[in-house]
C-alpha cells in the first residue's frame, strides 16, 4: 500500500506546472499574427520599393530625356533637360487650338509620397502600441499567471485531499465534507473568475483595436485612390511639351518654342504603383476580417480551462454582445498560447475525459486528479 501512495505522490508533484520566471513577461506577444503580418506589408512594401526608385535615380542620373535641336552644344541640352525636369509642366493644346499647360510635377515627389503612406501605415500600430499594449501586456500577464497557479492549486488541493482522506478514520465523513465544500464552491478560486467577468463591462481595449482596423482600413483606401488619380490624370502621359524659353532665354530667337522630352523612368513609376496599389486591394479583406473577428466570442481557449472550477459560469455568461475587452483578450491569449504552460496539460485531460467511460465523475481537474491519485476506489458516485 506504502508504494501506491508514493507513487501517487510523485505522479501528483510531476503535475505541478514550473515556475515560469520573469522569461514571460519578455515573451508576450502584443500583436496578432496577422496584424504582425499587415505591418510588415503595409508599411515595407512602400519603403522598399521607394528604396528601389532612389537607387534607381542615383545610379542612372538623369530621369527626363529630352530632344534638343541638333544646333544645341553638350551643356545646352544638358541645361534643358535639367530645366524641363525643374519644371514638368506640359505645354499643349485644347480642341479649339488654345494653348493649355499641364502640370506633371506630383511624379517629381512620387517616391516621397511612398514615405509619406508608409508613415501613414505605421500610425494606427503605434496608436495600438502606446494606447492599448500596456494596459493589455498587464491582463496577459495576470491572467496567464493566474491560469498557471489555478491548475497548480487544483493539483496542491488534491494533494492535501489525498493526505487528509489518507489519515482519516472515517472515509465516508470525508466524502461527505468533499461533497459539502463542492457545493459550496470551496474549490473555486473567484478572483480570476471575476476579473475576466469584469473585462465584459470594459470597453477600452476593443474601441482601440477596431479604431486601429478602421484608420488602416482607411489609408489603406486613400493610398488605392491616390494611385487611380495619379493614373487616369499622369501615368498615361509618359511624353511632354516643354518650354525653355524663358527668362533669359525668352528673347533668344534660335531657340524653338517647345521641346519634346521623355521620362525614362515612367515605367519604373507604373510598376511601383500598381505594386503597391495591388497589394493594398489584397490587404483590404485582412482588415476588414481582423475587425470582424470580434463579432463572435473565441470560447475555444477557454472550453479547455473550464476544467478548472468556475470557469463553466463564465462560459455560460458569455452570451451578451462580444464586443468587450475580454473578447480581445482571448484573441491574444490564443495568439500566446505557448506562454501558457497549463493549456497542453488541460488539453490533454479534456480529451482523457472525453474517452472516459464515466464522464459525469469528472468535472473539473481536480476529479480527475483524484481518480488518477487512486482515490476513486472510496469516491462515492455523484
């Protein structure tokens, strides 16, 4: 009898989850992987290809090209194109023959508004990383914690249960105040209990979250309409009309009016923004679904900790709008599952549990607990 009872009790202490340290609070991840992925996207695809662009027009010098008369010198021509890049205005004519001028200035500062929507991308995460992550760094890291130290005090719970029924002389008295303290929810720990019921009265954390997919959502559209402008109105028009003849040279009377000039880098300029402008339109349903997301509650996690006591009320309170900080806080505790140690241990007695025979004897772990301890022998059936 003395080895059943040591085994019991290494097979119990084995159950007990390790202290984690001060590795999880470096450990958290305060951002979903697809949002990890959007930033990435949004905000790196515009700064590499205006990377592209720059080493492009450093590397090749000029980016206009222009047609100068064949009675023009080197510097000549050389002064016109460098002109006619100063000015990027379109001299033409309308149907009726007037003289109309067009200005092609906006691809001169194309690769700086690149810049300025990859700035525009990284906004709404740093409005998440300084509004919302600590305030959520701090509910990850109690709530974890305080996952870990319930599954541990339902185990420490059954082991002074196995030493207290051990050096018991009455056996059904002890199964009768076992009986007694169930129901009266001695085996409970309230507090997390509570302050997760709590988290569905907040409203803090998803109003950030769903503003952040909003304002995305919206220069992420802005972004797509200020490429379709720039095409319908510049991207077709790769070839232009320039006058040099102004200033001191307006009086020059061998200069022609107008020069015709080609930019060299128009195709570089349509490939960058339709790149950019295709993988905006692709971003779009991530966005839009990150948003959605929370529309639904996520009781997956959570199925598996109601094994421990309590949590089966929480569950059955989860059925007003789901649009609350402890939504959001789900979403993050499946995105940093690894963090929490006593999720594969509950997993693995869920599903024990489902296999056993006599599912109504387990209730939460410290049934199973106690079945496995070897207490079932004198556990009266419920």
């Amino acid at each position: 009898m003395s080895l059943s009872h040591t085994a019991a009790e290494y097979m119990l202490s084995d159950a007990l989850l390790p202290d984690p340290g001060s590795s999880r609070a470096k450990g958290l991840r305060l951002e979903l992987p697809s949002d990890r992925l959007l930033k990435f996207v949004t905000v790196g695809l515009p700064l590499c290809l205006v990377s592209l662009a720059f080493a492009r027009e450093f590397s090749a010098g000029s980016q206009i090209s222009c047609f100068s008369p064949t009675n023009f010198t080197g510097k000549q021509s050389a002064y016109a194109d460098t002109a006619c890049w100063d000015s990027l205005i379109h001299h033409g004519f309308d149907a009726e023959g007037r003289a109309v001028t067009k200005s092609l200035w906006v691809l001169k500062v194309f690769p700086y508004s690149l810049l300025v929507v990859a700035v525009l991308m990284y906004l709404p995460y740093l409005l998440w990383r300084y509004a919302a992550a600590p305030a959520l760094h701090s509910d990850l890291l109690f709530i974890i914690d305080e996952l870990d130290k319930s599954y541990n005090r339902s185990v420490r719970l059954v082991q002074h249960m196995r030493k207290v029924q051990q050096a018991s002389a009455e056996p059904e008295q002890f199964w009768e105040e076992y009986e007694r303290a169930r129901q009266e929810r001695y085996f409970e720990f309230p507090l997390l209990e509570r302050y997760l019921t709590c988290k569905q009265h907040t409203h803090g954390l998803v109003f950030i979250y769903i503003l952040r997919n909003l304002l995305l959502l919206l220069f992420l559209a802005a972004t797509c309409l200020y490429l379709v402008f720039l095409h319908l109105n510049i991207f077709f028009q790769d070839e232009f009309s320039c006058s040099i003849k102004t200033g001191l040279l307006q009086a020059e009377p061998h200069i022609p009016p107008l020069i015709p000039c080609k930019l060299v880098f128009f195709s570089i300029f349509q490939l960058i923004s339709l790149s950019v402008g295709s993988v905006y339109i692709l971003l779009t349903p991530v966005v839009i679904y990150n948003a959605l997301q929370l529309c639904q509650w996520d009781k997956g996690l959570l199925s598996v900790y109601e094994m421990l006591p309590a949590f089966d009320l929480l569950s059955r309170r989860m059925l007003s709008c789901p649009l609350n900080d402890l939504n959001v806080i789900l979403l993050f505790l499946r995105a940093n599952i690894s963090e929490l140690t006593s999720f594969s241990r509950l997993n693995a007695v869920s599903t024990l549990r489902e296999a056993t025979a006599n599912k109504e004897d387990i209730d939460t772990v410290i049934d199973f607990m106690t079945l496995l301890a070897g207490l079932e022998t004198t556990k009266p059936k419920h």
